[in-house]
C-alpha cells in the first residue's frame, strides 16, 4: 500500500500524468488510502478513499507547492481552491505526514517535482 503508483485518469492527458508523478513522489512513503481530483483529472490510490483531496486546477497544485506553507493551504481552502471531500482529520494526518515528509526529500525528487510542476 505504500509503494502503489496512482492511476491517472484521464490516462492520456499529459498533465495528469505529470500530476501523478508528483503526488508519487511526495507521497511515496504516506498510506494511500485516498485520491487526488484536480478540476476534471483524477489521480486514484484506492476504489474506497477514506478522503479526496480536491484541487481545482493545477495552477492551485503548483502555487501551492512552489510556494508551500500552511498559511497559503488555509487560504486556499478558504477561498475554495482546496477541499478535502471525505474524512477530514484523516486528511489532515496525511498533511502532517507531507511536511514531515519534505525535508527528507532528496535533491533529485526535489528537481524532478520543480521540472514537474513547470511543466503542468
């Protein structure tokens, strides 16, 4: 369950593909017991997610990581460019786990999200 890629759907966009490389990579080592919806694109870990996190567009999921601190996620979610449909505090664990997770991230994870995200 840790190790799972995400199922990018649509299959064939581009950009959701970039996005599930992404999401891979800064959620390698977190449970995947949720998806990922990003305006129409859906990154899927599980059929039965405890919670999704809603982006509504990949601007939102670039801003977001490029410039990352909780005051801009509050933001974000106060103006409705970020939601988390489901089990809430689950999510909030899982965000927890990611800011955990960042310094940890090795400089070539670094690049490749930093190109990633560039590219979306």
């Amino acid at each position: 369950m840790f190790y799972t890629a995400a199922e990018v759907l649509p299959q064939e966009d581009k950009v959701s593909r970039r996005l599930g490389i992404i999401a891979d990579i800064l959620f390698r080592r977190s449970r995947k017991d949720f998806n990922i919806r990003v305006g129409e694109r859906e990154l899927r870990y599980t059929d039965s997610p405890r919670f999704v996190i809603i982006f509504d567009s990949p601007r939102t999921v670039r801003r977001l990581i490029l410039r990352a601190n909780e005051y801009r996620a509050a933001e974000a979610f106060v103006d409705k460019h970020l939601d988390i449909e489901g089990d809430l505090i689950a999510g909030l664990k899982t965000k927890n786990a990611l800011i955990e997770r960042a310094p940890t991230l090795r400089l070539g994870e670094k690049l490749k999200i930093l190109f990633t995200l560039l590219r979306i």
